[in-house]
C-alpha cells in the first residue's frame, strides 16, 4: 500500500534581505507520520514551521496539502510560546480557541482537556500551571478544531523528566489513538528518537537529508560492549577465536564489533573460567546519526 501524502513542500526559499533562512527545502510528510526536524539553532526549523502553519509566506515555492487546507483548525500549531490567558483557566482557554476559530463550544471541550489530562483542573488559572501543564495546555489549543495535522517547536524544552514523559505519552496517544500526523522539532535528540518516525535533517537553510527511524536504526554498525572479571584476558581469547574485539573504544570494557552471537561470547568465556558481568548491544543512534550529516555539538 503506498503512503499518503498529507503535506509536502517544493523548492521552498525564505529570504530577509540578501539573507537565505531557508534554500530550496522540499520535505514530504506522509499521513500518520511523527515527522521530526533536526538541526542547529538558526538552521531554519522555526521559519519552516511557520510557512508550514501559514504564519509566513515563503519567498519562493509551494506548499501542498492532501486535506482541506480551508477548513477552520485544519493545522493546529504550537510554535514558540503557546498564546494562553494566564489569568483564565484551561477551559476557558479552550473556550475562546473556539470563538477564534470561528467555532460554537461544545461538549468536545470537555473530551479535549480529559485527553490532555486536565480536565481535573477546575478554577485553577493556567498562569498557576506548572511548565508541563502550560505545555500541555498549548497542545489542547492547538487540538481545537480537530487539526489533520499538528506543528509543534520544541513542545517539550525546558521541562523536568516528569513533563517530559507526559507530553511524550500524549502525542503518542495522538498520533496511534486519533491517528494525527505530527511534525515536531526538539532539543532533545533522545526523546525524538523515542517519538519520531520519519526525520529531516537541517542545515544552514538547506534539508542534508530525510530519512525514516528505521534507515537510522540501521544505517551503522552493530556491537556488543562487554564486561568481565578479566576484561584484557577477555579479549585476547575473543581475537583468538576470530572475533574483533577491543578495550580501547569503551574504556573499562570490550568492545566486540559485528553482529556477534551473545551465547558464543559468554561460553567462550565461560570455557576460559572468565565471569561475564554485563553485556548490552548498541547500534547507530539518532545523536550519532545527527553528529555525522551535521557535524559539530551535540545541540540540534
């Protein structure tokens, strides 16, 4: 079954004077999709969000759309700081999301912050919210209108492991519940990779490359790090017996490259009276991946 194409961009460029913010950026992501952007601060992501949610209008290029772009809360956006009241509480936040969009309130308000995970809020006004909770909150006004897709910058920067969990497991939810395609950009290159299914990555204005979670995955090689009592003597037998291991790349442990069998390594060792105490298998990750196309830190 082919996929669907729910947004794409052509040759899209933003200029600001003889600056170029973004050069020829074609992406096209599919219905269903968890779409991340990946790159450096000042590569571009922000301005390309804003074209994608109509906020700017690109210099030159097309954006296309496989729904009813026209459709009121079509796109529903949280980018940079999410505009709420401070002084209203979440539903009444919600309730004037409705009237902005040209929309009567309804019961579904009440459907749209128990899905967020605040309809227990009551009176408390949002400007009493937590960071996590304001997050949140921006992603409900953003749901308003039941948008085919949701653009959101950076939603989980700045908050504790706990924020960050509850907006992770809600845009799962999203995404696999009510089947919202999503494209998000993120700092925090461990929790993209947690959520994302598809990336682009972004440079200077221009896309180095699209790829999805699974090309990444298992783009490198994989390896086992293993430690023992004897971790020298552990990889000397290893070498002996064909393998290629090393202590040199993880220090305080063997580094034994290629696929290799778990099983073998440990009755190999077992044979020579060497006590295995861990073994883990790593492989390509997303921050590996980025540092090789990107280059430089480890900031997206």
């Amino acid at each position: 079954m082919s996929e669907q194409m729910i947004l794409k961009t052509n040759g899209l460029y933003k200029r600001y004077g003889s600056k170029n913010i973004l050069q020829d950026v074609s992406i096209t992501v599919n219905k269903g999709d968890i779409y991340g952007l990946v790159g450096k601060n000042g590569a571009g992501k922000t301005t390309l969000m804003r074209i994608l949610t109509g906020l700017q209008v690109p210099t030159e290029g097309t954006v296309e759309y496989g729904f009813d772009r026209k459709r009121l809360g079509s796109v529903g956006a949280l980018v940079e700081l999410p505009s709420i009241y401070s002084d209203k509480t979440a539903r009444e936040n919600i309730v004037f999301q409705y009237i902005n969009l040209g929309l009567k309130p309804d019961n579904s308000i009440d459907d749209l912050l128990r899905l967020v995970g605040l309809h227990n809020t009551g009176n408390k006004k949002v400007g009493k919210f937590s960071l996590g909770m304001r997050q949140r909150m921006g992603i409900a006004m953003a749901m308003v209108g039941d948008p085919d897709v949701l653009i959101l910058d950076e939603p989980i920067n700045g908050l504790d492991p706990e924020g960050i969990i509850g907006v992770r497991d809600l845009l799962l939810s999203l995404n696999r519940d009510k089947g919202i395609t999503i494209i998000i950009s993120s700092h925090i290159l461990s929790e993209l990779a947690k959520l994302a299914t598809r990336f682009a990555f972004i440079g200077d204005g221009k896309i180095l490359r699209e790829n999805t979670a699974y090309d990444i995955e298992h783009s490198g090689e994989k390896f086992l790090l293993v430690n023992s009592d004897r971790n020298e003597d552990l990889k000397v037998l290893l070498n002996s017996k064909g393998f290629n291991a090393e202590t040199d790349s993880a220090p305080g442990m063997v580094t034994v490259h290629s696929d290799s069998s778990v099983t073998d390594i440990v009755l190999i060792a077992h044979e020579e009276g060497i006590v295995i105490t861990e073994i883990k298998t790593t492989e390509t990750d997303l921050e590996d991946y980025y540092i090789g196309i990107v280059g430089g830190g480890r900031n997206a």
